[in-house]
C-alpha cells in the first residue's frame, strides 16, 4: 500500500479524534444542564468533569478539528491560532479558580455572561487547567507548522498520553491514580478520555512532519509503528473504561482482584493476536513488495521497447544518410548524360549512363521501402486503463530530467475522469515527449519562472483532455504550423523532428487530437483529447 492511503488515514484518525472530544464535551454539557450524573461523572466514586473542562475541551477540539487536514486553507490556520490562544486564557481562568471563585471575580468585573460557563467547581479543576494550557500550548504550535515546534508538540502530546496509562490503570484497579501523583486532586475518566483523544489528535494531525512520520511509511517500519501505536492508543482507554461499564452491568459480583485477573488474561490475548497480526501484516507487505518488483520488471521491458522505439528516428537518420549516395550518383550520371549530349556522341553511349541512373534510382526507393517497413505504425494496444496513473508514470519516468534542469512539475488531475481505453506506453511515450521538450525550451528561462503543469479533466466535447503547459520559448505562428509536421526542428544536429509527428499519429490512432497553443516568449500548451468510449 502507498504512504498516501496511510496519510489520509491517520488524518482520518485525528479528525475523529476532534469531533469525538467536542461531541464528549457536549454530552458532558447536557449532563450538567439536565442534571444527568452518569454524563459528567461516570460512577458515583469518580472525580467529575467540570462544564468548564467540557467547555474547553470542545474548545480544543475545535482547534484540533481546525488543523488536523494535511494541508489547512490559511484561515483554518489562523483560526486555528486564534482558537488555541483562547484555549490558554481558559486554561489560566481555570487554573485562577483553584484559588479564587473565578465565577464571583467576573461578577464583580461585571462580566456575568462569562460566570455562566461555571469554570470552577472544585480543586479536581488543578491539573486539569495545567493540562490545558499545555495541550493549547501544543495545538498553538502546530498552527505554526514549524518542524522543530510540531516536533514539540508532538512529543509533549505522546507524554501525556503515556502519563495517561497510568490513570487508566488507576480506573482499573478502581484507585484514583491521579492522587497518587498529585496528593489530593484526581482526574475523571472522561476528563482522562477526552486528554488521550486530544494528545492523540496532535500527534497524527501533522504526522508527516514530526518523529512520528515513521507511522506513514510504506516499508516494515511503518507497519510495526503503526500496530504498535494501534495498540497503544486503544488498550489504555480500554482498560479504564472496562472494569467501570462492568461495574455498572454487573455491580457486585466480581470482586476487584477478578477484574484485575480478567483484564490481564484478556490483555495477553490481545498482544498474541496483535503480535500475530503484525506477522500477517508483514509477510503480506513483503508479498506485495515482490509484486511491485514484478511490476517494476515488467515496466521496464515496456520502457525498452519504447527506447527501440525511440531510436527507431536515429534509424531513419541514418537510412536518409545511405539514400544520399544513390542520390549522388544519380546526379553523377546525369551530368555526364548532359555532357554526352551537348559533344554530339552517339545517342548509343548513353545506355550505360542511363542504366546506371536507373539501378540506383532503384536501389533509392528499395531503401525508401524498407525504412517504411520499419516506421510503419503499430496500431494501438488499447486497454482500458486509468489517465491519471498513466500520466504518473510517465512523470516518474521525467522527473530525473525535470530535477535536472530544476524544474517543478505540477499536477492538476481531475480524478473524477473514468477509465478510457489507451495504449499506455504510446500515450507515456506521447507525454514524455511533450515534456521533453517542454524542459527544453525552459533552458533561457529564469529559473524561478521554470514550470511544467499537467492538467486533465473532460472537455466539452465529452472527450478527457490533457493539457501540459510550460514557460519557455515558444513559438512563433510559422513554427506553430509546421510544429507536428516530420523532419521539423530547430534543435539543429541535436534534433530530429520527429518526436511531435510521431506524438500526433499515436494521438490520432486512439481517435484524438493534438495541437498546440503558443506565443514567442509566452511557453507553450501542449493539448490532446482521447475519447471516452
Ligand atoms: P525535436 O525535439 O527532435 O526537435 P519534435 O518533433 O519533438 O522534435 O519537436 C519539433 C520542434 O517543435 C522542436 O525542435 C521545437 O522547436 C518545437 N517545440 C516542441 N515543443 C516545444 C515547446 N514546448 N516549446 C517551444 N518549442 C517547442
């Protein structure tokens, strides 16, 4: 599997993990404005989640949800800055309230719609409030999206969350870890819940860019990080939640050290399944890795018949060259006919001369046909294929020339364009050339303006179009004409004009067309059209 299925998936992930902390944050809500114990507090025994925490949390979440995409639009950005700089003033009007009645001092401020989030309840709000700010912090940096901070982040979130196995152990052993820590405040299970999501949401929102990219590769790495992390993300939360939803299900009938024994035996199946699972997960990497060699194998036969292909013009080259000498001789003859004729000798003398004309003009058109036997076109093997991975082939096959001249290539392909029956060789070979080309004509460009865009979509006509536009040269409106006509080229010895002729019989084969929109000096748009059907 590609690293961009994995990327779009761990980006899933934390989009998930966003919405599940506001959704948490609003059923802890409706529990404290319906009076719905179980909603903010779980058990009876377990510290609660302020509506001030669940306020912030859906603060939080927001921000998550605002920076999580891979590539966030500039005002998901900045609201997503300003969001996480308002999630650290709560944080501090919550840390405030462990020592004043904050809801009183905005009173007294004169702030009363404010007092009305209820930000203190009791001390459990202390830890609660420097995680805030911590996570805000964190969430802060990454709007910044500057690698060492994400970096930052990232870590501080993966500290959390394994600072977080501990309270999920305390739940399981129905002891309040967090008073271990702390001496006297203790964080709820939900509380506990809502930090896991949100730590986890930071480390997979930019995990391409931190330590933690090892989760997006493609290679074996990627996949022990991936179960791993898996693992740990889950089982912690588990563990809490289990014995407590037991309890309620069950309530009395186990005693704790049983829950305990359960839970153990239950986690050593998960981590045999699990490790089991990475075994399967790794033995059929490596068989898809043996495929993509076959495939990669395969291509490269393809490539070479298209080199063949390629020096199938070198040929022509060098046939032309042969046909000079009977075309020589040709005129050799004929002048000395001309000067036969003109002394007045006798007419017989001519035979010889004329004879000779006639066997090389023989030997001439016997070159011409079989050079014909050799350009001849091969009619299209069409299959139905997908454009899209057509066209990226062909640009992985130009991107050492492109880094070469140190131009980028940019893709706008339209993936919503169905599959059409093509020869993909001829149409890469098609796409290869034009940007062969295209790099060529780049070389007086400045090098900040060297571009090369790529676009498909489906054209009005119904049919998908192509279009590969650069910023060189050019060409005038007499070069534009005569452009895909055979034998034209102003690459000197270097060229051989054949490359656009060649392009243009493939693209008409397939039942399109090629042509060309250029201005001297304004680069060129390379178009072609294929049918749909
Ligand atoms: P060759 O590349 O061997 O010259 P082609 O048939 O591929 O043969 O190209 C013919 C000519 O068309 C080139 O010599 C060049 O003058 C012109 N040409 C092709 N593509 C471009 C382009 N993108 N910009 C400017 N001129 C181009």
């Amino acid at each position: 599997m590609h690293t961009k299925h994995h990327l779009a998936l761990l980006h899933r992930l934390a989009h998930l993990a966003a919405l599940s902390v506001i959704l948490l944050g609003v059923l802890v809500l409706v529990g404290w404005f319906n009076q719905i114990p179980a909603l903010y507090r779980v058990e009876d025994n377990l510290p609660l989640m302020t509506p001030g925490a669940a306020f912030s949390f859906m603060f939080t979440g927001a921000t998550l949800f605002l920076l999580q995409p891979e590539k966030p639009s500039a005002w998901r950005r900045i609201g997503g800055r300003l969001l996480a700089m308002g999630g650290i003033g709560l944080g501090l009007l919550m840390l405030l309230s462990y020592w004043h009645s904050v809801p009183d001092m905005l009173l007294d401020q004169g702030l009363a719609p404010l007092a009305l989030l209820n930000l203190s309840v009791d001390k459990d709000s202390l830890q609660t409030a420097i995680a805030f700010i911590l996570t805000s912090i964190g969430l802060f940096f990454l709007s910044l999206e500057r690698p060492l901070l994400i970096n930052v982040a990232q870590w501080a979130a993966f500290f959390s969350v394994m600072l977080l196995v501990g309270v999920f152990f305390g739940f399981a052993h129905q002891e309040d870890m967090f008073k271990v820590f702390t001496g006297e405040a203790g964080m709820g299970l939900l509380t506990a819940t809502a930090f896991a999501l949100v730590g986890w949401g930071i480390i997979l929102a930019k995990v391409e860019k931190g330590f933690f990219r090892i989760m997006v590769s493609e290679a074996s790495g990627g996949v022990v990080a991936r179960q791993v992390m898996f693992l740990m993300a889950l089982f912690p939360p588990l563990l809490g939640w289990l014995p407590v939803l037991w309890g309620q299900v069950e309530h009395g009938k186990l005693t704790h050290t049983q829950v305990e024994s359960l839970l153990a035996s239950v986690m050593v199946m998960a981590i045999v399944l699990i490790v089991i699972r990475l075994a399967c997960r790794l033995d059929h990497e490596e068989v898809l890795r043996t495929r993509a060699q076959e495939e990669v194998r395969q291509h490269q036969a393809d490539l070479d018949q298209m080199v063949r292909l390629n020096t199938l013009g070198e040929m022509a080259s060098g046939i032309s060259h042969e046909l000079n000498q009977p075309l020589a001789a040709v005129a050799n003859y004929a002048s000395a006919c001309q000067r036969l004729i003109t002394s007045g000798e006798n007419t017989q003398r001519l035979q010889e001369p004329l004879q000779a004309i006639q066997q090389q003009a023989l030997r001439a058109s016997e070159i011409i046909r079989k050079m014909r036997a050799l350009v001849r076109k091969q009619p299209p093997h069409k299959v139905s294929a997908c454009l899209e991975q057509v066209i990226h082939e062909a640009l992985q096959l130009s991107k050492v020339d492109a880094n070469k001249f140190g131009v980028p290539l940019l893709l706008e392909l339209d993936d919503t364009v169905p599959d059409i029956p093509l020869d993909s060789i001829q149409i890469q070979q098609v796409i290869l050339n034009i940007v062969r080309n295209a790099l060529e004509s780049m070389q007086a460009t400045q090098s900040h303006r060297r571009q090369i865009l790529v676009k498909s979509f489906m054209s009005q006509q119904g049919m998908v179009q192509v279009d590969i536009s650069d910023t060189g040269s050019g060409m005038d409106a007499e070069l534009k004409q005569r452009v895909f006509d055979a034998f034209v080229t102003t690459k000197g010895s270097q060229g051989m004009g054949i490359g656009l002729s060649l392009c243009r019989s493939i693209i008409e084969a397939h039942g399109g067309r090629l042509w060309v929109e250029s201005e001297p000096e304004q680069g060129a748009t390379f178009s072609f059209t294929l049918p749909v059907n």
